[in-house]
C-alpha cells in the first residue's frame, strides 16, 4: 500500500466519522394508547433501544377491564 493511499483512506475514515458525529439524533417514538379514557391505572409495556446512531422507544397501553 503506497503512503498516499493510506493518507487518501484515512482522510475517508475521517470524513466518515465527522459525518456521523456531526448528523442529529435520529430517534424514533412509537406509542400505542388502547387503555379505556376513564381508567386511571392502564397496563403498560415500554421499551427503548438505543444503538448509538438509531434509538427507538415504544409505549403500549391497554386497560385490565374490558367494558362490555
């Protein structure tokens, strides 16, 4: 590998890693809301993933009773 290939790929490299430093937060917030209006204590599962440059969160709600 001659030295100004390896210049040329470093330069990439870091070209690269300035790019994803410098990109927003890239997040997604998905929410589920299925509980009853007058229900003061819904079910619930959240969960949130973050993988460095995606994150995710999800929220799920339902009520315990059922009206019939």
């Amino acid at each position: 590998m001659t030295k100004r290939f390896r210049t040329l790929m470093l330069a990439g490299l870091a070209g690269v890693a300035l790019i994803a430093v410098a990109a927003p937060s890239h997040h997604a917030n998905i929410t589920i809301l299925t509980h009853q209006e007058n229900d003061r204590t819904p079910q619930r599962v959240r969960a949130a993933v973050d993988l460095g440059l995606v994150g995710f969160s999800f929220l799920l709600t339902w009520s315990k009773q059922l009206a019939h």
